[in-house]
C-alpha cells in the first residue's frame, strides 16, 4: 500500500527543509515511514505540525527507525553525567524513555514522570567569549553553539534527532547578531532552532577547498564535552576561541583511545549520495590531511575549520524555525549543523522533548562514493 504522506519543499530560497503532513506518527507503516526516510534525506529537515500528542515511545519508535540497527542507546550515551560536561545542565532524562530528553525554560510542575523540575535554556553569556550587552539582551542574542548531536568519543553520531514542541511561549523576535566584524545580522522567532544544510556548506566551497575537505579526517578531542568546559566561543557559536583553556589530560576522565575519533570531514547521504561538510567545530582537535600531515595547532586546526563552515552560516542560508506547541522537526543530523539561539526571561516557560539515538556505524566519507579527489 503507498503512502497518504504529503511532502512539501518549504518556499523560499533555503533549497532544504520540508514540511510533512497526512501524518499519522503514532501508526506508521512501512510505506509511511518509507515516504519520511527518503523525505529526511532529500530535505535534511521535516516539520509535522499538531503532534503534540505523541508519546515519548512513539517519538523514540520514530527516531529509531532511520537507523534500525541501532543498539537504542540516547546519542550522548551516560556521557551527560560527568558534572564538568557542558552538556550536564540542559537535559533532564524520561524515566520510563531514557532515549527522551526534556529541554527548555523554566519551572515544570510535573510531565512525563518528572516532577518539579527547572529547566534552563542556554545562555550565550555562559559560553561566549564576548556577550551581548544586558540593555540588549532581550532585544537580541546569538547563535548559543553551531554543533552536530554527537559524543563524538566512542558512540557514533546519531542519524536523526527528533524535537517535539510540548509548550512554548509566544510572541517576541530577536535579532541575532554575529558580532564578528561583518555586520551579519538575523531577525528570528524568541528560542528559534537554527539549521544550516551541510550539503549547501560543501556546495559553496571552492573547487580547492572541496578537495581539501573531501581528503581530510577530523580527529576530535577525547571527552570533548569535558576537554572543552573551560573554553569560550566566538561570537558567531561556530566554533571555539584559543586561549589554551581547554582541559589538560590530567584534568580529564582515563581515556580509552579506541574510542577517539577520526571521522572524515564530508559525510556521504545515504540516499542521494551528495557530500555535507559535517565538523562539530567546537569538538575539533587534529586535522589528518590527505598527504599523511597532521595539523596539530589547535588555533591553526581552528582557524582552517571555521574558514571552511562560515560561509555557510551567512544569514541568508539558515532555516530559523518558527516554533508552535505541537510542532515535531525531524532532522538528520549528519547532513546539517544546528544551534540554540535566544534569551528567555525566568517566566517564559518552555517545554521541548529531544530524542537521538547513537548511531550503529560511523558516517561514511567520501571515498565510499568514488569520487576522485
Ligand atoms: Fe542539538
């Protein structure tokens, strides 16, 4: 039997992101999920509008799906229980769905087994270098950090995340500036997601840098949740400042080298085949260059890394989600970078649920696909 689902290219001149409807999330059949996955892959993001009542089961059934060999273990793994992680203080886990994470801002009194709980949406002031002045803040804000969800240190990035929309405060827009040097600014809706397509981030390199990209590996730091913990951003959330504050060996968990990783820097999409430039900039340690060079200055690794991803995060390629209670994006997280963005006040109470799944392989580089450097 085919599919009712409906799949519509959003309008404008983003060239990713869909919107889905005659959607059934809770009764999918094969055919169904089968319209979604390649959906997924041609669009990088779908948003289903009106599912704020699925279960935290049926979004993890979902989530699961796009890589059913998956083991179903949440992306980050028990990773988020080391209190110097980064990531500690944004996620709360659903007992009875641990693969389910609760985000957003402010008190909860009570959802999904959790009770009186605060939640607190990030601040760019607790992670950037240089911050929006406070007589601005509500005004405007910042992309809080560019990333892939991903350990990135033993479990494999997973393949989708799934963000469902529970509650969400209404109204305001912010401007965010990137604040560095070029004047870019982007109006948004208050707590937007903001994606870019990675895919778009290789298109726009030049042919030298294709290459470049499509011989290198990225060698990502042991813990880099932890490692990175002292460390500040730049103002555009791409990436991290060098001041020599990341975490010494010392400082850090044992680590088990076997569980470093060395991804390429293209990921190859698994239906149509085209490249995206995939790097979490602020996880970055090594580059391997194709010759066999290692580049080892992290400033310098930085330096190369954020030449490459920030064009593609100029105002005019990111998809900033306008965000509705009931609102469920799904989206593939090995073909586009996304960050929090804004700054709510104490009472404006948002609830999200966050789902991801590490992922049963690596992602695939370049030369799965025969392309000649
Ligand atoms: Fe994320």
């Amino acid at each position: 039997m085919s599919s009712h689902i409906q799949i519509e290219p959003m309008k404008g001149n983003l060239q990713f992101g869909a919107n889905v409807t005659n959607v059934d999330v809770e009764n999918l059949t094969d055919a169904d999920f089968e319209a979604l996955r390649e959906a997924l892959f041609t669009h990088q993001v779908l948003v289903l509008k009106q599912q704020g009542h699925i279960s935290p089961k049926a979004q993890y059934a979902l989530t699961q799906r796009y890589d059913p060999t998956a083991t179903g273990s949440y992306g980050h793994g028990k990773t988020l229980d080391a209190k110097k992680s980064i990531l500690h203080p944004d996620l709360k886990t659903i007992p009875h769905q641990p693969q389910v994470q609760v985000i957003g801002n402010g008190f909860v009194s009570s959802y999904e087994g959790l009770e009186n709980f605060t939640l607190k949406h990030p601040h760019h002031k607790t992670f950037h270098e240089t911050v929006i002045p406070e007589e601005d803040d509500l005004d405007f804000t910042r992309f809080y950090r560019w990333h892939i969800d991903a350990a990135l240190y033993g479990l494999a990035p997973p393949v989708a995340t799934t963000l469902l929309a529970v509650q969400v405060p209404g109204g305001r827009r912010q401007t965010i500036r990137y604040d560095d040097g070029t004047g870019d600014e982007l109006e948004v809706p208050l707590g937007t997601t903001a994606f870019v397509n990675g895919e778009a981030m290789y298109d726009a390199l030049s042919e030298e840098d294709k290459a470049f990209a499509r011989g290198t590996k990225v060698e990502y730091a042991a813990h880099p949740y932890i490692w990175m913990s002292g460390a500040k951003s730049r103002p555009t959330g791409l990436g991290l400042i060098s001041q020599n504050k990341e975490l010494q060996p010392e400082e850090l968990p044992p680590v088990d080298e076997t569980m470093i990783q060395t991804l390429p820097m293209c990921w190859k999409n698994p239906v149509t085949g085209k490249l995206a430039l995939q790097i979490h900039p602020s996880a970055v340690r090594r580059l391997h260059l194709e010759d066999g060079s290692v580049v080892d200055d992290l400033e310098r690794v930085r330096d190369i890394v954020y030449r490459l991803q920030r064009p593609g995060i100029a105002p005019q390629r990111v998809y900033a989600h306008d965000w509705e209670a009931g609102d469920l994006v799904i989206f593939h997280n090995r073909g586009v970078l996304h960050s929090v963005v804004g700054a709510f006040a104490e009472d404006e109470v948002r609830v999200f649920r966050q789902c991801n799944i590490a992922g049963s392989q690596l992602p695939v580089g370049p030369e799965a696909v025969g392309i000649a450097a």
